[in-house]
C-alpha cells in the first residue's frame, strides 16, 4: 500500500508573512511569484514599481500588462475584505488610470465578493476588477505552499458580446478572424503550452508574450494587402534591435524563416518581421493561415529570448 500524506489548509497567512507590505507585498513582487498570480487571472504581468504612490497613499503593486501597455494595480489584504481597502482600491485605480484592478486577501466575504462583480458589470469591456483569494497549504513537515484562487473576474462573456456586435463590417472581420485563430491554435498544446488566450480583438493587430518586457510577438491581418504577418515588436531599445540584427544570420538559420529587419530609426519601436500572402474572404482557408501562424510564432519564441 502507497502512503499518503494529508494536505493541510494554513489559515493564518501571518505564520508566513507577518506584515504586508514589509514581507507580503516584496515577496508577490518577484518574477517567479508575480508569475503564479498571472496563471491565475491569465494575463502576464511586469511589476513596474512596489508602494506606488496615489496622491498621500500608496498602491501596494504598479504593473504593466507585459504584450500591451494596460496598466494593473494590486491591493494586497492578508485579512478578510472590508470596506476600507475597497474604498482605497478603488481611489487607487482611479488615482493610477487602471485597466486591470486586483484586490488579493485572505476571505473575500459574501458582500464584497457582491460588489466587485457589480463593478465588473458597470464597468465598460476596457476596465476588469479581479478578487483573489491567498491559499497556503503543506504536506506533512512541508514547506508551505501558495495558490491564488480567483472568486471573482471579469464577466468576459458579456463584454465580448458588445465588442463582438459592431456596424463596421471590417472591424467584425477581424474579430471573427481572431476569435477562429484562438479557437483553432489553442487545441495544438505546443501554441497552448507556449501562450495565453487573449480576448478577441478588432484591431488588425494581437499581441502575445514572449517572457520579456522589452519585446513581444505580435500577428497582424492587413486585409488591404491580404498579407498576414508575425513580427518581433520591439519597443524603444534600438541598441537590442541592432545586437540581434548582428546575429541575424544564426538567428534566421535557427528558426528556419526569414526575416524582414526594420530598425525604423525615426521611430520609437523596431519589428524584425515575416509575413505571407493569403485571402482573407476565403474562410475555408483560414485554417492554413492559422498554422502558419502557430509555427511562425513558436519558431520566434523559441529562437529569440535566449539572445535578448
């Protein structure tokens, strides 16, 4: 017979931080544990500033969607809900302009839990309010070990419905395009181990992660040149754009395409960009696009981050 251990529930999340801010708020700020919080809400984060400052308070985390410039906040409560941090939770995001607001706490009681999700449905599809639950187990003598449950998140499916409702018929084009790309790519478990879904978008352009903050992968549909193309999308480091550019040989012969090379000098952001000629109003084709797509794009995460 196999033995198991019993896993076992650490309530007083003190007995491992004993003081927010001091100990709570400097260990979520690292890279690996800001990573657990992204797998729970599902979008990447960057900590751009701890104890940020709003007027005379200070927001406990300042952050950056890492693929896009939305910006985040986190309030972190290592108690029960109240109407205090609530109250600053919302000062904060209005103080810092904030598209993604995240309140972490020990127990979201039932009458808060009530108000975040009334402020998800009040609010418009570009602001989002996440309540997180802090859980901390161990297996025997363990060392004790933390999960993020999310008991409240935007109700995407409601927002989606009125951004994917639209007069334009060019906008819902490439809405339907990029909701088909998602459906598609997220069944081939190379695409889903290597990104996260994003929402649908209308633009011509999506975004996804590549694990650093200085660049991201981005796909675009341009209908008007039917060309479709995945790029490197660097944002205001020309020094890193012409340190790959010198490797531009290695690194096209390890990822197998070629590259267009744009340093765009008078601009602030480089693309080290492929592209691929296809029909867009051929929906029975789409799925060739995709998997352009999906091997064009695991090729870049691939070979890039170890030169970045």
């Amino acid at each position: 017979m196999v033995t198991l251990s019993r896993l076992e529930e650490i309530r007083d999340l003190r007995t491992v931080w004993p003081h927010e801010a001091l100990d709570f708020t400097p260990w979520l700020a690292q890279d690996e544990n800001m990573a657990l919080l992204s797998d729970a809400i599902e979008i990447d984060m960057t900590v751009d500033e701890i104890e940020s400052c709003v007027g005379d308070f200070n927001v406990d985390i300042f952050a950056s969607e890492t693929s896009t410039d939305r910006t985040i906040i986190i309030e972190n409560q290592l108690e029960d809900t109240d109407h205090d941090h609530l109250g600053k939770l919302i000062t904060y995001a209005s103080g810092k302009s904030a598209d993604v607001i995240v309140w972490l706490v020990k127990r979201a009681r039932e009458e808060h839990r009530a108000a975040v999700e009334w402020l998800n449905n009040h609010t418009d599809e570009n602001i989002g309010f996440f309540l997180c639950e802090i859980k901390l187990f161990r297996i025997g003598s363990s060392d004790p070990a933390v999960k993020f449950e999310v008991v409240e998140r935007p109700n995407d499916w409601t927002k989606e419905v009125k951004k994917a409702t639209s007069p334009d018929e060019g906008q819902q084009l490439r809405y339907d395009y990029w909701a088909a790309f998602q459906d598609y790519a997220f069944q081939d478990t190379r695409f889903s181990h290597s990104f996260r879904r994003r929402k649908p978008s209308k633009e011509y352009w999506m975004s996804f992660a590549i694990g650093s903050p200085q660049c991201h992968i981005e796909a675009s549909q341009v209908h008007k040149r039917s060309e479709l193309s995945v790029q490197l999308y660097i944002d205001q480091d020309k020094d890193l754009f012409r340190s790959l550019y010198a490797m531009r040989e290695t690194i096209e012969a390890e990822a197998g395409l070629s590259f267009d090379w744009r340093e765009l000098p008078n601009r602030k952001a480089s693309r080290i960009v492929v592209h691929k000629n296809v029909s867009f109003d051929d929906r029975d084709r789409w799925s060739e696009h995709f998997d352009w797509m999906i091997d064009t794009m695991l090729a870049i995460k691939k070979t890039f981050p170890k030169y970045l």
